[in-house]
C-alpha cells in the first residue's frame, strides 16, 4: 500500500467516522454547532480523500492525443463545388421562402400564445381594497376598535372587519390633536376626534409603514425610510416616496366604535402602469 | 435601695426607649414633606411645582402613575439639563423613595394617565407575544429587541427593560414611543408581549453560535459570501496549485 493510499483511506475512515458522530449527536443531544462543525470535517476529509488520489494514485498527466488533420483535399473540394453548381436553387426560393415563413410565423405564434396563460387583467383589482362603506374597524384579532381604547399618541394595525390579515386593506390608526390637523380639503370630516386611518401599504415600494414617532406626528417607512406628514394627509417628507399614503374615510358609530365611509382616498401602494392619477 | 431593684428601674426607661424607636415609623406627614423636598429639587425646575410643565420642560399631569414610573425607574429621568439627552441610566432613588415620589406625583391636582400595569409573565402566551411584537413593536425595535435608527433618534435596546417597564412604555408612549392602547394591546398582550420581549432578548436562538451582534440577515449574508465563499475560493486555488505541480508542462508547439 502506498503513501498515498493510506492518506487517501485515512481520510476516508476519517470522514465515515464523522459523519456518524453527526447522526450521534442529532439523536442524543442536538446541537446545531456541533453537527455543523462535524459534517463539515466529514465533507472536508471526504474531498481530501479525492484530492489524494487524484494527485498520488492516478497517472500523472498530461496525456496527449494527436488531432486529425482540417479541411478536406482538393478532389472532395471540386467535388462539392460542381454538386453545388448542379442544384437549380433559383426556381425553388419562393418555394422556400414560403416554407421558411409559415416556420418563423408558427414559430413565433407557439411562442407568443402562452402569454393568454398570464390571465385576464387586472381591471381596477389594484385600484380597490376590501374597504367599503359602513365596515368596521378592527384589530389583528378581529375586535373592532373602540374610539376612546385609542389614546393620544396611540398606534393601531387596523383590517376591515371580514379580512383581518389582508395585504391590502391593512392600514394604521392613530389619534392626534384635533387642532393640530391640516388635511387636505374635503377631508375635514374623516378624522373624528383626531383619528386618523392611511394605508400601512408604502407608495414607494409596498414595505409596511409600521413605525410611527408620536411626537413629530410622522409615519416611517423603515426599507426606505420615506416619511409621511400624519398631520397634512399623510404627504412624503423625507425619502423616495412620491404620493402621500391614501386616507381612509372613518366616523365614529354611535356604540363608539369606527366604521370605514369607503374605500381609500387612492390606489394603495407603489405605482403601475395604468394607475388612475386623480390625487396630483 | 437594693442593686436588682436599681437595676430595673434603669432598664424600664431604656426598654421603653427602645420599644418606642421600633415601633416609630415614619409618618405619612413626614414622608411626604421628603418626596416634596426632592420634587421641588429634581423635578419642579422643568416640570413646575404643580406638575404643568415650563417652558423649560412639558406637562407631568397627563403622564399617569405608568409614565412616572417608567422614567424614574429606568433612570430617564431626572436629567440634569433640560438639553440632556433622555436615556437608560442607573435609577437615582431607592425603590421606596421612588414609590413615594409615584404617589406624590399622582397626588397633584389634575392628575391622569395610566395606571401602573401589572404584568404577570408567568402565564403569558409567547406565540401570542411574538405576533404582536412583531406587528407592533419589531418595526422600530428590531426582531431582536436590538432597537434600531429612526428618523430623528433611535429606538432603544430592550434587553434591560424589565417586564413591568415594557408594559409601562407601551401603555405611556414615553419620547417619540406611540401609545399602545386597550385597542391596539389588552392587559393579557401587555403579559405576553413582555414575556416575548424577555425571551428573545435573555435567551435568543443563537443556533449559528455567534450572532454577529443581531445585526440581522444582510450582515449574516454578507459574513457567508465574503468570509465563507472567500474561503471556498482559497481552498479552490490551494487544491488547483497541489495538483498541477504532478503534472508536466506540455511543450508549446508540440503538435
């Protein structure tokens, strides 16, 4: 037995025998440090032993092979030339022009067909939100929000009542000082006592707008960090958003809990192609 | 006069002395006249003698027993310059003194805002916790209770807030913190959302063994690719070298 051999089979013994250590220890006391390391010497001893036999066991190269010579001689040139010479290529090109295009038109329709597969289009889906007139407000569990549960200062993921979870009608609730507001005109009425409900769905990139800092009354986008005026409609301050996040109409129902008037002010989110523009 | 006799009467006054120091507490009356004391040293400056603030500081009045607490016992307050930053520190008062300055505080007139919570995280929900946390509190915080940049500061680590401060905070809103109200987290979420933050700060799942300080997954990416491919390419290069060192060098032009 060779050096190598012995290396190469050493190497081998090392990798069997670490690699049932790894089954050991995920069955007696798990530990995914330990199994990381261990499978990692047992891979390493593995690729080792191949490296040692490559380098010690095979023969050693490079080995050579002479190759044929290019091109053929001169009598299969002529050949070839006067077989050429013979074919009438000139009645038959409209033939296979013809030939060629149905080809390239099948081709191409084979091609271009699937896209039906894309599905029908969008229409207005991205326009609209579950959000309609007269749904409540709830909380990620479903409870509808009440309108004094929401303090100064305070902060709440909103759903509309029936889509708890929804991608789209997500939204965040916060209440501020009335006196303080100044929205855009026509929204005088949308924020009762100071309550104030806009998308959680940022116009930039559609990251959540989940952070919020009370006191200077802005939401943050934290992929981008875009921040939204609460105060004046929710327009961008800071960062690479655009549009202001969409409001949503709400009023307080006389058992104190919010109900939405409608949809969003705007298509939530980021923008596409045949977005309607009535906001700017 | 015999000497037990003598003894006795010494000692009555002496036993009577001592009984009466043991048994003395401090008044209520007392008390207070020390907590309005140190109101009137530490607090009053900014936040008035009456608790309604200053140009120098805001209102205490709307804080609630909760806010008080909170930024005494995590030492944000008091600070010793209205310009000083407002952070963790060690508390400036014994729990006593700081309980009595509680109650002196919410003894002023007009006095409102939450109660203390009280949070019981020994029956708390750690997947309810982990929900909530994370919609409400992970965004500026961080998955791991790290804290993380914002727009104008930063939010601050968790990992020293003790249960009842995190409740406090989420009820008070303290800085630029919003407020998480009945609302947004009941008093069982303020439990589990206490015992979450607890979990994942004294005891995160580490299972890669070295957290890279939770910086979160672009670091730990940027850790496999540089350090782990680099690695693999020099292990690459190494096996390459060993090999062609058997091998001759085929003669050019040979064919």
């Amino acid at each position: 037995m060779t050096r190598a051999e012995r290396l190469a089979a050493a190497a081998f013994i090392v990798s069997a025998a670490t690699a049932i250590a790894v089954l050991v220890v995920y069955v007696q006391h798990p530990d995914p440090q330990w199994e990381g390391a261990l499978l990692g010497i047992a891979t390493l001893a593995f690729g080792a032993a191949f490296v040692i036999i490559a380098n010690g066991l095979l023969p050693p190269g490079p080995a050579v092979e002479q190759r044929e010579r290019f091109g053929a001689d001169l009598d299969e040139r002529e050949e070839v030339e006067e077989a050429f010479e013979r074919i009438d290529v000139l009645s038959r090109r409209r033939f296979l022009l013809g030939t060629a295009g149905a080809a390239v038109v099948a081709f191409v329709g084979v091609a271009v067909w699937p896209l039906r597969s894309l599905g029908p289009r969008p229409g207005n889906a991205l326009a609209r939100t579950p959000w309609r007139n007269g749904l409540r407000v709830v909380n990620e569990a479903g409870a509808p929000v009440v309108a004094s549960e929401v303090p100064l200062g305070g902060l709440v993921t909103v759903f509309p009542e029936g889509a708890v979870g929804s991608a789209d009608g997500q939204a965040v609730l916060v209440r501020v000082e009335p006196q303080m507001l100044k929205l855009p005109a026509g929204r005088e009425s949308w924020a009762p006592d100071g309550l104030l409900v806009y998308s959680k769905v940022c116009t930039h990139a559609g990251c959540p707008v989940g952070l919020y800092e009370a006191r200077s009354h802005e939401l943050l986008c934290p992929c981008h960090q875009s921040a939204f005026n609460v105060l004046d409609g929710a327009h961008p301050t800071a960062g690479p958003a655009a549009r202001a996040q969409p409001q949503l109409p709400i009023q307080i129902a006389s058992d104190g809990t919010l109900v939405a008037l409608g949809d969003f002010s705007d298509p939530i989110g980021p923008g596409y192609w045949d977005r309607p523009d009535h906001s700017q | 006069m015999s000497r037990p006799l003598a003894r006795a009467l010494l000692a009555l006054p002496l036993a009577l002395g001592v009984v009466t120091v043991i048994a003395w507490r401090p008044g209520r009356a007392i008390a207070q006249i020390d907590v309005r004391t140190i109101f009137l040293r530490d607090c009053a400056v900014c936040h008035g003698a009456d608790g309604r603030g200053s140009p120098r500081g805001p209102s205490i009045l709307t804080s609630g027993r909760a806010g008080v607490d909170f930024y005494l016992s995590t030492g944000r307050m008091p600070i010793s310059k209205p310009t000083d930053a407002v952070e963790r520190h060690q508390p400036k008062y014994d729990p006593a003194t700081l309980r009595a300055l509680v109650d002196y505080v919410a003894s002023l007139p007009g006095f409102t805002g939450p109660d203390i919570p009280v949070v019981d995280i020994g029956h708390a929900s750690l997947p309810r916790g982990g929900v909530l946390y994370r919609l409400n509190c992970a965004a500026c915080h961080a998955w791991s209770g790290r804290g993380g940049a914002l727009l104008h500061r930063e939010s601050p680590p968790l990992d020293h807030a003790t249960p009842t401060q995190i409740a406090e905070a989420m009820r008070v809103g303290p800085g630029n913190m919003p407020v998480f109200g009945e609302a947004a987290v009941d008093a069982k979420g303020l439990d589990d959302v206490a015992a979450y933050t607890r979990e994942i700060t004294r005891h995160p799942a580490d299972r890669g063994g070295f957290p890279l300080w939770h910086l979160g997954p672009l670091p730990e990416g940027a850790v496999a690719v540089f350090l782990g491919l680099g690695i693999l390419l020099a292990l690459a290069r190494v096996i390459g070298t060993r090999a062609s060192e058997h091998r001759e060098v085929p003669e050019a032009g040979s064919t």
